[in-house]
C-alpha cells in the first residue's frame, strides 16, 4: 500500500520502472511499494515476464533511497537474468534509440 502523501516517491518509482523497461522490453508487468518500517522506508519491485517473477526488496532512511535501492537491486538482478535468458533484455536495435 502507497503512502497518501507519497507522491515524490511515486514519481520516482515510474522513473525507474520507464527506465527499467526501456532495457528489459520482455517486461510484461511491474508491481512497486512503498511503506514506512521501522526508522525508515521500505521499498518493494516486481517485475514479471512471460518465464520469470522478479521480486526486490529494500530499506533506507528516506522513501526515495529506498526505492533508489530496490532500483540498483533490481537492475542487478536483472543483469543476472539475461544473462541466463536474453530474451528479458530489448533488442539491439531498441537499446540504441
């Protein structure tokens, strides 16, 4: 569940979910969240594809560190990912542009 005032951090999630899927274009669903917890904020990616769920977590001080943080945890594991399955990333062509 969003926080009602947390619309900076929204903002930023759709930031980072065009950039992510601007070079993962097999990304066919993304789910984010962002909560208090405890002394700081908690940020939750999901990113599904047609043979894959990936799900990153991550706490920071501030809710938009934090959903910085699940950003660079998601892209790292992405990286992962197509390594083992290319067909998560965009195609040559589509990188470029």
């Amino acid at each position: 569940m969003m926080r009602p005032d947390a619309s900076p951090a929204e903002s930023l999630v759709r930031q980072e979910a065009h950039r992510i899927h601007a070079r993962y274009i097999g990304v066919t669903a993304m789910r984010s969240a962002v909560r208090e917890s405890g002394e700081g904020f908690e940020a939750q990616l999901e990113l599904r594809f047609p043979q894959h769920q990936l799900i990153v977590n991550a706490s920071a001080a501030t809710d938009d560190a934090a959903v910085r943080a699940a950003a660079a945890k998601a892209e790292r594991e992405l990286s992962r990912l197509q390594a083992r399955d290319p067909s998560v990333a965009a195609p040559l062509h589509a990188k470029a542009a």
